[in-house]
C-alpha cells in the first residue's frame, strides 16, 4: 500500500486519533480528521490542504456522517482506510445509569460507527478496496470490571458486529479489523473524556473502588504508548491477510487467556448441564 492512500479517522481531536492522524501525516498520508469541533484538530494541525481535511461531523447524525464522506470524495477522491475511533468510557453500574446515559453511550460508541460503516461502504465497494479499523476496547472481549457495564457492551457489541462485516466485505476485497486496545497513555480516563454516572449508589463498594482506581490511580500511568499503537494500525494495513482481531498491549494479550482460561474452566466443569440438552 503507498504513502498517497486516504484515511478517514474519526474522533481525531484528541488520545490515539490524534496521534494516528500526526503520524500519518508525517509519513506523507492523505488524512480526514472528525471531530465535533474542528477548532482542535486545526490548532493541533492545521487547516485544510492538499493532504489535510478536518471535518466537523456529529456521528449520531447518519445524514451529517453521509455528507462527511461526500465532502471525504469530493476533496481525495477515493477513501483507503477507516478508522472508527470516535467514541467514550462511562462509569456506572447497571442499577445506577438511567435509561439516557445507557443509551448515549451506545449512540456514540455503537451507531455513530454504523453510521459511518454504512455511509463509507458504497464507495469502498465501487473501489474494490479498503479496511476499516472498528476501535473496540479489552473491554469488548473482557467484561469483568464492575461498573463498567454498559461501556463494555458497547464495545462487545463493536466486536461483535465487526466479525460480521469482515465476512460481508470479503467479496469486495475489503478488510475489518476490530481492534481490542488496553491501557494506553491518553487522556480517555481524564475527567473532561469520561462519564461518571449521575446518581450513585455508594453500596455499590466494588464498582466505586474500580472507578475510583481508573480515575486517580490508572489515569496518567497506563502502561501502552499510543506512538506505538498507531505504528501498529499502519503497519496492518499493509499485511495481505490482516487479522480481524487485533489485541494491542501487554495487558491486552494476558486478559485474551484470562478470559479463555475462564470460559475453558467453566465450559468443562458445566460439560454435563451442556451436553444434557442434545435429543
């Protein structure tokens, strides 16, 4: 793949998009940038260019996302490689979230994605080309984190429906790529990125411990380099059979065998309940 190719990154202002989207342009990349305000991504950047276009889209706005791809066209002419990255952490139990914090959470992490999937996909098909990198979390493999629920299932629910576009695609020579991320040094734990529920229930003891960890203890010393992730994203795109998962982090690969290991265990020791059910 050449150094001229068209990313689309979404939620570019700021954490790993906007050190993907730096390093693409270091690199001599073409590079649209999403964010709800373009004013970051210009101070960070610059203004629209020849290789640079900083669009303001709201992702949960399918007809804002399809004139997003259009204005995409328009400017490159072809679109190489997406990068649903757009998307934020919210804390709260189950019991504590109410109905509208649960279902922002998806509107921005779930929909905005599938708004773009859906908008980019005609041109990516008349191209016979592409990959497009779904940003999910450890989280969306892993859910073992107590007042996380919510936010893992919009990540789950990014895996989930990534697999099945890597097959929908396959017939057009497009590649999907779900990407599980783990701590990294961004600013996503930060106070003005995350969402803490509004009413909380202090018996909850376990869900205030892991959050008060991931907001004063986590936050600032997470263990990953987003340099290093975004080389990573570059690098698979220049692979002919680039993996549909992508584990990115020390701490990412050892929760893939914890989570295998524990469903290993518990499919064994519930074989007999399991294999009941067969007529």
């Amino acid at each position: 793949m050449n150094t001229k190719e068209v990313w689309l990154v979404t939620g570019a202002s700021k954490g790993l998009g906007l050190v993907l989207v730096k390093k693409l342009l270091n690199e001599g990349y073409r590079v649209v940038a999403t964010s709800r305000s373009t004013g970051s991504l210009i101070r960070e950047i610059g203004d629209t260019s020849e290789v640079f276009l900083p669009l303001e889209v709201h992702l949960t706005d399918d007809e804002n996302v399809k004139d997003a791809i259009a204005k995409t066209i328009a400017h490159f002419g072809r679109i190489d490689v997406v990068v649903n990255n757009a998307g934020y952490g919210q804390i709260g139990t189950l019991e504590e979230l109410t109905d509208q914090e649960a279902r922002s959470n998806f509107e921005v992490n779930v929909f905005g994605c599938l708004n773009v999937i859906r908008n980019v996909m005609p041109q990516l098909r008349k191209q016979g080309s592409g990959h497009i990198f779904n940003i999910s979390s450890v989280g969306g493999f892993f859910a073992g984190f107590p007042g996380w629920g919510v936010y893992c299932a919009t990540k789950f629910a990014v895996a989930g429906f990534t697999e099945s576009l890597a097959e929908e695609v396959k017939e057009f020579s497009i590649k999907a790529t779900i990407v599980y991320p783990g701590y990294f040094r961004t600013n996503f734990l930060s106070q003005d990125s995350i969402k803490v529920a509004q009413n909380t229930i202090e018996a909850y003891a376990a869900a205030r411990q892991s959050e008060q960890m991931h907001l004063n203890s986590i936050n600032g010393n997470q263990s990953n380099d987003p340099e290093k992730a975004a080389e990573v994203l570059i690098s698979v795109t220049k692979e002919e059979n680039p993996p549909v998962h992508l584990f990115l982090g020390n701490d990412a690969y050892d929760m893939v065998y914890n989570k295998i290991n524990i469903i290993t265990n518990e499919a064994e020791r519930w074989k007999s309940y399991t294999v009941s059910t067969a007529l």
